[in-house]
C-alpha cells in the first residue's frame, strides 16, 4: 500500500506522466502492423544504389542498441526534471512514431539489404542475428530509429537542464542513425523518409513552446 501511495503522490505532482501511456498504445499499434504487413503479400522495397556501397559492419551493432537506452534515459530526466519539456518529447515521439505506423500500413514495405550470411562469426554479429530475428524487415520506411534519434535531439534542445548533453546526445544519434545501413536494417532512403516526417514536428513543437512562453509572460 505505502509504494501505491507513493505511485499516486508522484502522478500527482507529475501529471505529464500520463504522456508515457503513449509507449504502450505504439507498442500495440506496431505489433498490429507487422502482423498485417509480413511480407506475405509483397510490399514496396525502399532502396536507392547508394545502399549497394555501403558496407555491413557489425561494430555498428552496439551504435543500434544504444538507442533504447538513450531514449529511455532522456524521458526518465524529463520526467522527474522538467514536466513541459517531457510533454513536448512525448509529443515529438506520438507523432512521429504515429505517422510512421500509418505509413506502413497504407504502404506495406520492407527492404532485401540483409547479408544472407556473415564473412565473420564473432559476439557482435551474433548480437546482429538477434536483431533480425527480433525485428523483421518489414516496416521500414521511414525508420522510427531514426524519428527517435531526432525526438532526442530536440529535447536536449528544448530543456535548458540538459543543456551540458547536447553535444553527446548528437554524436550517439548520428552513430545510431548510421548504424541503421551499416548493419543493413534500413535504406539510406529510410533515413532521407525519416528526416523529411521530423522537419515539420520539430518545426510545430518549436512554435507550440514559443507560443506557451508568450502567454505565460502575460500573467
């Protein structure tokens, strides 16, 4: 009874919390969707010839895992730190991760880049494998990895208390949006899809803050 307690006393204090309700509604809609588009039916392959060039490097792998940890690490500071600037990172995150879904239940895709084997055997492309059998090769334009990298960004961006992480923050998400080709999970033109959805949301929340501090400083 006493951690309930403690439960309800935080959410009142931090009623943004709730915004977090949104990862278990993507959850949801994700799974949905590679259940419908499995590949099954064919689909529309994203790929432009730069993809050919590029070259599988399993290193890469960690690059691609950091970014759950990232992410999660940014939304727990917000969210104990700074209520407005979590809601605008949750904001960023439900509408890019949103539109995503959409996008690849109205236009079933997938990509073919996956080496069919691998010239090394070592813990990394092992870690490799794994992903691919966590996560199909269907869905993937445009790439929600990337629509994260950018949603991490641009909260460090927005909360003055992490201000002193920018720099780290871009470094790791350009690593990890990197990493999407170079273990062949994406396209390039799952990255250009990605950064063509998150122009915009950046844009729109950047005026929503503009506009909440004008009216604050009316009163």
């Amino acid at each position: 009874m006493k951690v309930l307690r403690t439960v309800q006393a935080f959410i009142r204090e931090h009623p943004h919390v709730w915004w977090a309700l949104y990862l278990p509604v993507y959850l949801l809609l994700f799974t949905l969707v590679e259940h419908v588009v499995d590949g099954s039916r064919g689909y529309w392959v994203p790929y432009v010839p730069l993809d050919d060039q590029i070259p599988f490097l399993e290193g890469f792998a960690l690059a691609y895992c950091s970014w759950y940890p990232m992410l999660f690490t940014i939304g727990l500071y917000l969210m104990i730190k700074d209520g407005a600037a979590f809601r605008r990172y949750m904001q960023f995150i439900a509408i890019g991760f949103t539109i995503s879904t959409l996008i690849c239940f109205l236009i079933p895709n997938g990509q073919n880049l996956r080496p069919e084997t691998f010239a090394r055997d070592n813990a990394l492309t092992r870690v490799v494998q794994w992903l691919y059998r966590a996560d199909t090769n269907t869905n993937v334009f445009p790439s929600v990895h990337v629509v994260g990298c950018f949603a991490a960004v641009f909260a460090v961006f927005d909360a003055a208390s992490l201000k002193h992480a920018r720099l780290p923050v871009i470094v790791l998400a350009m690593l990890i949006c990197l990493s999407t080709v170079f273990i062949k999970q994406h396209s390039v033109l799952d990255i250009v899809g990605a950064v063509a959805l998150c122009m915009p949301i950046w844009a729109l929340l950047r005026h929503m803050r503009r506009k909440a501090f004008e009216k604050e400083k009316e009163y």
